[in-house]
C-alpha cells in the first residue's frame, strides 16, 4: 500500500535532508586536516546537531505516529459504590488522514480486545482532515466509513459508546452518528445510557462537542437515576470545569497532549481554552477527568514524546 498523500511531503523531506547531512559531513571530513583542534571540535558539533536534528524529524513525523502504547490507571473515588469497572478509552482516530486508515483501526480494535476491558469509550475525531462530507471525494468517505465500521468488532461485555467531536461536526453530524450506531456505539450528544450489570447500574454521560456544540450537563444527566455509578464522556476537556458533583471520572480528548512536547519547554500548541487540562490524569474540585493523547494527528501528521495510546482505566470505590 501506498503512503498516505500527506506523507510524500515527509518522505521526501526525509530522502532529501539524509542527502543534506552526508553531504554537508563530507564537505567536513575534505577540510577536517586543514582544522586546528577547535575547528574540528565546532566541525563535529556542527555534524552531530544535523544528524540528531534530522533523526529526530525522522522519528517525529514517521515512527512515533505509527507507536500505540497502553496506560494503566487507577482511579479509587468515593463517588463508586459498585464492583471495580475496566475501561478501556481511545480518542481521535482521524481515519483519512495521515497515519491511520481502516486496517490500522482494525489492528487498534484487536489490542483493546486483547485486554479485555468491561466497557469501551469512544471519544470523538472519528474523521480525519476539516473538509466537509460534500467536498470530499467517494474514496475519502468510504475510507472514513470503514474505519468507523472497525469498530463493530470491539468485544467489550458491558459494550461500546462514545461522542462526537469537532471534526465529526464539520464533516457531518449525522453521518458519523449513523455509522457509529451502524457499527453497535451508542453515540451520544448531551444525553445518557444506562448500562445494567450484576451488581449494580452504570450511567454513561455524552456530551455534546464543546467547539462545534453546546455541552450541557442538565440535559445530557436528565432521567439518570441518582446515587448510581455515574461516568461522564466528552470530546474536550474543557467542560469539566462545569462538571457537578457526582460523576466518578470525565474522559476526553481533543487536545491530543499537544501532539509534540519541547523537553523543559512544554506543548508549545494546545487547542484547549484552559491549557490545565492538557494531559493525563487531571483533579480539580475535588474531581478527576484523564484526558487522553489520542490516536491520530492533525494540522501536522507529527508526534513527539506523545505516542498514540489506549488508556485502560480501572474505576474502584474507596470503601473496602
């Protein structure tokens, strides 16, 4: 199979740039007797930037993309009465764009099941790119559509739900809504399922997209029973700062880490309005949200020291 079209740009950046590095070593090595001690010392510094400038894209654009990492985290609350519940939580799958198509999701689908989660959430970014449904061409949207299909294999006892994110607004809300409930997610926009198991009920909270919507915890907690182990979805984080007590944990994305991390710098970009809420496991109030890095890229199809990850959170009561 060919590469993805957005990637030509890379691959051809990296043939191009291992020119540029042996052609500017050798220009040194032809001069290196000429150099005293301290020119050659420059010289092979001036060789080791370029070659670990140029690893480093290489790694950036190309490797860390195509990683997936697994994060085990544990979260004890007062707010859980019931049994402990496995989660396993993936976000912005971007199917169509640069690193991910229908078989990369199918292997992704694969390894959740492998861990053998309770439960799977699916929060939002389905599609890749920001071009609408009408302007895309039948390959683009059939590639989309099989990704999302993918998901019909997920093998979880307690099922599958998810939201719906920005992305999945600008292509088309009711396209994606329908080919996830096609696929067997419950697809949710500020409302709530109620999941029955043996010992106890689970409330699952979608919210509706905060970019592209209006998330409100009102409707989507209307007719959910209280004092129930309650879980709340979101494509962003940035709702979290409305969320009421109750809920046990928030999961969303959106953000994906920043996609890159500058050692000693940070995320130099972050799509969030409170740039708290960037990665990992969040509390605040007293209440806890893990925002996951994702899965696919955007704007740029690079990631650095964000691979992309299944988070498989275990949700247990702090009572004994």
């Amino acid at each position: 199979m060919l590469p993805h079209w957005h990637l030509w740009p890379a691959l051809i950046g990296t043939a191009l740039g291992l020119a540029l590095v042996i052609w500017f070593a050798l220009r040194l090595v032809k001069r290196w007797d000429g150099m005293g001690v301290r020119g050659r010392w420059i010289a092979a510094i001036a060789i080791g930037l370029f070659e670990t400038a140029y690893w480093l894209n290489v790694y950036a654009w190309l490797v860390e993309p195509n990683l997936l990492v697994v994060r085990h985290v544990e979260i004890v609350s007062e707010d859980w009465r019931g049994a402990p519940l496995t989660i396993a939580a993936i976000g912005d799958t971007h199917v169509g764009g640069p690193h991910v198509n229908a078989e990369r999701v199918e292997r992704i689908v694969s390894r959740i099941n492998a861990l053998e989660p309770d439960l799977v959430v699916l929060l939002g970014d389905y599609v890749g790119g920001h071009a609408p449904e009408a302007e895309r061409s039948v390959r683009e949207q059939n590639e989309i559509l099989d990704g999302i299909a993918a998901f019909a294999a997920l093998d979880a006892r307690l099922g599958v739900v998810g939201v719906i994110g920005n992305h999945d607004v600008w292509y088309r809300r009711e396209a994606i809504t329908r080919a996830l409930e096609d696929a067997g997610v419950a697809a949710l926009w500020n409302r709530n399922v109620i999941i029955s198991r043996e010992d106890s009920d689970i409330v699952v909270v979608g919210l509706a997209d905060d970019m592209t919507g209006d998330p409100d915890f009102t409707d989507a907690l209307d007719g959910a029973p209280a004092q129930t182990d309650t879980l709340v979805i979101s494509h962003s984080p940035d709702p979290f700062a409305e969320m009421p007590r109750g809920p046990a944990l928030m999961l969303a994305a959106h953000g994906h880490c920043g996609q890159v991390t500058i050692p000693f710098i940070g995320r130099p970009i972050l799509p969030l309005r409170n740039r708290n809420y960037d990665c990992g496991l969040i509390e605040e109030r007293g209440e806890r949200m893990y925002v996951t890095a994702g899965i696919g890229t955007s704007i740029l199809p690079v990631r650095f020291l964000n691979p992309p990850e299944i988070v498989l959170i275990t949700v247990r009561g702090s009572a004994p």
